[in-house]
C-alpha cells in the first residue's frame, strides 16, 4: 500500500531482533495502521529469529512459557468449539500459518480433514511429527475446496494483503467460513504502552487492523463480516512482553493489572487487545 498519502502515527522500534526503527502511517479509509518500510522477502527471515516468538516452539523452560502453553490448551478447545458451532458438518480445514500444528492435531482428533500451510521449516518438522499434513504453498489448492480456512495471528504478517485475501476467497467453498484473528491497535493496552507495545511487532507485522479495516477489506471481495469476538487472554500476554520492553523485566503484577483494565474497558468499547473475525464467504 502507497504511504505517500498517510499520516505518521507512531515511531516504534523492533524490540526483539533487530533494535531497528520502523514507523506506522495511518490509512483513515480503512481505519488500520502501515509498518514502513517492510522488509522484502529476501531479508524477513532475519526478524522471526526470536526466543519471544514462541508460537514456533514447544519449549516450556520458563513460568512464561508454561502459562503461554497453558493457556493455548484452553483458547485450542475454545477455537474447536468455534469452528464446530459455524460448521457442525465436518468437512476440510486449512489452516494457514499453522506454526507447531496443535490447531490442526486438535481438528483433526475431532473428525476434521485437515491441512497447514507454514513457512517456518522449525516450526513445520514439529507440527509433521503430531501427524499435521502441509502444501507449501496455497496456490497448490483447488478452487473452492474448503469449508473452514482459519489464520490464527497470521494476517499481519503478510506481505501482499490484496492477493493474500483474493486467494481466501478462491479457497472457500461458497457459504464457507472464514476466521481471522488479529491484534487490535484501538485497545486500552495498545494506547496504553504506546511504541512499546508487543503486538505492534514491527517488521513482521505489516499490518495493523481495527474492525472497520477487516470489514471493508474483505467485503470488497464479497466475504460478510457476520461476528467479531474477543481474545480475553491476550491483552494479559501482550502486556507481559511489553513491560520486558518498556522496562527491561517481566512485572507480572503490572502485566495482569494492564491486562485485567484493558478487559474491562472492552467491556463498553468493545476494542479488545485481539479480535477473532468471522467471516461468510457470500
């Protein structure tokens, strides 16, 4: 997307890599946020190399990652339970940034065909011993082939949104779902930590999206937005690693304390630090 037109919003720089300094313009027709400049294909790999990028592990070596890992097994039943209540006909999931696979193991041990899309080779071999299928790429796949197409945290990351959602539309089988979750840059956390604020993940993150943006992105493409909902646990997560990078420590009772306020604004703005967008292929 052209920024030439966009106002600055932010200064932020990439806390767990690199140290480098990126910026965020703000795009008021969408309502969402660009990461500039974003890195060609060439030279991403450099920024995923992060211990703080746990989604490409299973390692439990600390409390964090043990309460990381506890938690991801209560949100693994929440989206099966999800996914189950759009779709009670089992039929086919891909699932794209499939990470370390447990979505797609837990899918698939309720009775769901099942395939990942992941480019972290680390994160794939981990996934294929939970006896997780992939393609490498989706342009391997059929038209109109799935009935559930799901990105868990993935959306922001990719490079070209346009062609990334006229490819979920190819995807879907008509009256398809299609489920997204993705940061929120309107929460009380967001504005609360400001440039150190960990969802912001600059340079992976490209984009930053509030619920307008996704609304109008794909309806543009003919998906209807039918539900947004909240990912309560999230604001506690992504307040933890940003008070690592506003202070240099993990404050835990701070983290909860930001986490736990930020909720409860949500409560009457509904702007929670992540959204899960559910989306109809019309």
């Amino acid at each position: 997307m052209d920024i030439s037109n966009k106002k600055h919003f932010l200064t932020v720089k990439d806390h767990s890599v690199s140290k480098e300094i990126f910026e965020l313009y703000y795009d008021e027709t969408l309502d969402m946020l660009i990461t500039s400049p974003q890195p060609n294909e060439n030279i991403l790999g450099k920024y995923y190399e992060s211990d703080d990028y746990i989604s490409h592990t299973d390692n439990k070596r600390s409390l964090f990652e043990k309460a990381y890992h506890f938690v991801k097994g209560i949100a693994l039943k929440n989206k099966l339970n999800l996914i189950n209540a759009q779709q009670p006909t089992k039929g086919k999931i891909l699932d794209i940034g499939a990470g370390t696979g447990d979505f797609l193991s837990v899918a698939q041990k309720s009775g769901w065909q099942t395939i990942g899309v992941e480019p972290s080779a680390k994160a794939k071999a981990i996934a294929k011993n939970k006896g997780v299928s992939f393609v490498e790429k989706t342009s391997e796949l059929e038209n109109n082939s799935f009935d559930v197409i799901t990105m868990w945290h993935v959306l922001e990351h990719v490079p070209n949104l346009d062609n990334q959602i006229k490819e979920l539309k190819r995807l879907l089988k008509p009256n398809g779902t299609l489920i997204i979750a993705v940061p929120n840059f309107k929460s009380f956390d967001a504005k609360y930590y400001g440039s150190f604020w960990a969802a912001y993940d600059v340079p992976i993150h490209f984009w930053h999206f509030s619920k307008k943006a996704i609304k109008t992105l794909f309806e543009k493409e003919g998906m209807e937005l039918e539900k947004v909902l909240p990912m309560k646990f999230d604001s506690f997560y992504v307040s933890l690693l940003s008070e690592k990078y506003k202070s240099g420590k993990m404050n835990f009772v701070k983290a909860f304390f930001i986490g736990l306020q930020s909720n409860w604004k949500a409560k009457r703005n509904f702007e929670y630090s992540s959204h899960i967008y559910v989306l109809k292929n019309s």
